[in-house]
C-alpha cells in the first residue's frame, strides 16, 4: 500500500543534498505554489524553514493545518510565537550541533581580525612584501574579552577562548555562576574589555543593544566581533564608530537587511566582513537538516517534537 507523504511548506532554500532528503520524504510546495493553488495551503502540516527567512505571520494564519514550525538553525527571531502558541502549532529549531562550528568561525574572524589576515594575503599578492615587511598586528593573547550572551554558543566561545590566555566576562540576562566574571553593566562589560563579542539571541528584547553608548565604552583600542544577529547591533551607530576611529575595528558576519549590506562597509579597511557563515560547513549544515527532519519525523508519528522552543 502506498504511503502518502505529508505535505510541507518549504520557507528558504537548502543545499542539494539537504534538499533530495526532503522531496524524498516529503510533498515539499513553495509560497509561490500556494499563491498559484490556493486549496494547497489546507493540505500543509508543517514549515521547514531556516533561521534567516522570516515567516510571515499572514502565511501562518492561511495553514489551518499547520501543526509544527521547523527551522533549521538555533534562532527563531523572525518566526511568529505568540501566533504559534496561540495556535498550538509547535516551533522547533536546531541548537547544540551548531555550536562548534559558529565558535569556530567567531574565533578565525577574531583572529584574522586583529592579526590583519586579509589585508596581510593582499599585501603579499600584490608583491609589497619585496619592498618592506607587513606592518605588526595585534595580538590576542591576554586581551581581555568580553561576551554578550552566554548560552550554548557564548560558553563553546569561551572555552575556545581559554586557550589563549584571555581574562573573560560576560553579560546576560542573569547570573549564571559561571567560572568567568558576570557584568550587569553592558557599558561596564565593554569599558572594561578590548574585544567584544557579541553572541546574544535576536528579537525585539535585543534590538540595537549594542549602541552608540556602548561602542564609546568600548573605545578606539577596542574591538567588536557579532556573530548573532545584525539586529544586535545599531548599524549606523558601527559605522560611524568604525568611521570615526571610535573603536578600533569589527569583524562582522550577520547585518541588517542581508545579503544587500550598506556599501559604506566596502571602503573600510578596519572591519572583516564575512557572509552569515556562522553554520556554514558542510558537516554543521548536515547535522541541522537531520535535526530539522527529525522534529518533524518525531513530531507526525508521536506528537513530540525533540527540541521544541519555549512557546512565544
């Protein structure tokens, strides 16, 4: 007897190989096919999405047979939870199997940072090296580091960060008794730190924490790194410190508005600009999707969904 596959509403785009999973398993439409085959959107059990597409509330409202939201990443910013809740319908993500890779990228960015990498691969292909050395860098080793947000990801960060001899705090929303120092100050954390790492959850309770405020506290020999979410950060506020010689530079791999970037970050040679690779290896974008698929493989067959997030 055939099985009929439950169908799904695919948000977002996914590497080949991700994607064959999913049409072999499931009956995967696209927003586009509701809007061609409006019936489609009865016929929808479940969303798989990833962290960087918003799902509109409006879409969500049109599938009233929508029982779970699965995103493959740890955020759930741009996902309607308080309509989910409402709902009933649950919200998945993919926390933990990331963690390794979005710290390892935060430590390369830090270091290619400071150590000036990119500008030091030019300076070599260009043939300077022949008419005089690389200008000296900074380096990390017994910097003081500051972290906002400490959950899964901020603790990897820290542990890596261990290694080099750096004296670590971190800022949060409480005190988690950690062996590192806890700040309640934000302004305090980046006045008393030469490199900020910026690692909190979006939303809207984290819009623009990191402002013109705190880029002052930070200062001109201070440096900020932001692999969370461009909304943590007050974009206009950055390139007017980074401008202004306010801090000393920024390694940045989320923005606002992404993939279309404001231009003014192309003509500073004080900042790395990466893009949104925090997750981006091919083993890390695996173990998502087999998460992903496996909330809603769990959830369609007992009801449970295996990393269900706090309903909105």
């Amino acid at each position: 007897m055939r099985v009929m596959r439950k169908t799904v509403l695919q948000i977002g785009g996914f590497a080949p190989e991700i994607q064959a999973r999913i049409d072999a398993e499931f009956r995967c439409v696209g927003l586009a096919d509701l809007e061609r085959e409006p019936g489609l959107a009865t016929e929808v059990g479940a969303i798989l999405t990833r962290s960087n597409q918003e799902v509109p509330e409006d879409v969500v409202r049109r599938l009233p047979a929508l029982e779970i939201i699965a995103t493959c990443g740890v955020g759930y910013d741009l996902i309607p939870r308080a309509l989910a809740a409402e709902r009933g319908i649950v919200v998945a993500n993919t926390p933990d199997v990331l963690n390794a890779a979005v710290a390892e990228l935060c430590i390369g960015s830090l270091l290619a940072l400071l150590r000036r990498l990119p500008q030091a691969d030019r300076y070599v292909r260009a043939g300077a090296w022949k008419n005089a050395n690389f200008a000296l860098a900074t380096s990390l080793a017994g910097k003081h580091v500051g972290i906002v947000g400490m959950g899964r990801i901020g603790k990897e960060i820290a542990r890596r960060l261990e290694t080099f001899g750096v004296a670590l705090a971190y800022h949060g929303r409480t005190d988690q008794q950690l062996a590192w120092r806890y700040e309640p100050d934000l302004a305090a954390l980046a006045r008393d730190s030469e490199i900020l790492i910026v690692v909190a959850p979006g939303g809207a309770d984290t819009q623009h924490l990191i402002d013109a405020r705190v880029l002052h506290a930070l200062g001109p020999n201070g440096y900020l790194v932001n692999v969370a979410r461009g909304t943590l950060v007050d974009e206009a506020a950055l390139l007017a410190a980074l401008e202004q010689g306010t801090i000393a530079g920024a390694a940045l791999d989320v923005f606002d508005n992404e993939p279309d970037i404001d231009p003014r970050f192309f003509k500073l040679d004080n900042v790395l600009l990466t893009p949104h690779l925090g997750s981006a290896t091919h083993e890390t974008r695996a173990a998502m999707a087999q998460l992903m698929l496996d909330n809603v493989r769990s959830w369609f067959r007992s009801g449970r969904a295996l990393t269900p997030v706090e309903p909105g």
